[in-house]
C-alpha cells in the first residue's frame, strides 16, 4: 500500500464543485479537496469540513 503525506486542504471554488459531491468520510456534501503526495502522484479527495478538520488534526500525529 502507497504511503500518503498530507499536501494541502482547500475549499471547493466554484458552485458546481459544491453541488455534484459528496464527502467520502461520512456522506455528507463536500466542501473540501484534500490533497496528499505519494510516490510522484497527487491523491485528491472529497470531504465535508468536519471530516477536513479531523484529518487536519490528525496530520500532526
């Protein structure tokens, strides 16, 4: 399994972005691209702010 490094946690930027996902820790809609670096590639995924935030936390551990 690829190990992943946090790389950055943005919001959305546009409405549509907004509308059309769904957060993949709980759900929820998303609000946040959640960046991680791994072996020469970028991970992008979908999470609403509260699961952003936990994962946030988390990064420091």
């Amino acid at each position: 399994m690829l190990e992943k490094t946090l790389k950055a946690i943005e919001p959305f930027t546009s409405k549509a972005e907004k509308n059309s996902r769904f957060c993949i820790g709980c759900g929820e809609p998303a609000t946040k691209l959640v960046k991680y670096s791994t072996e020469g590639a970028i991970i992008v995924e979908k999470y609403c702010d509260r699961c952003a935030k936990a994962i946030e936390d988390g990064s420091a551990n």
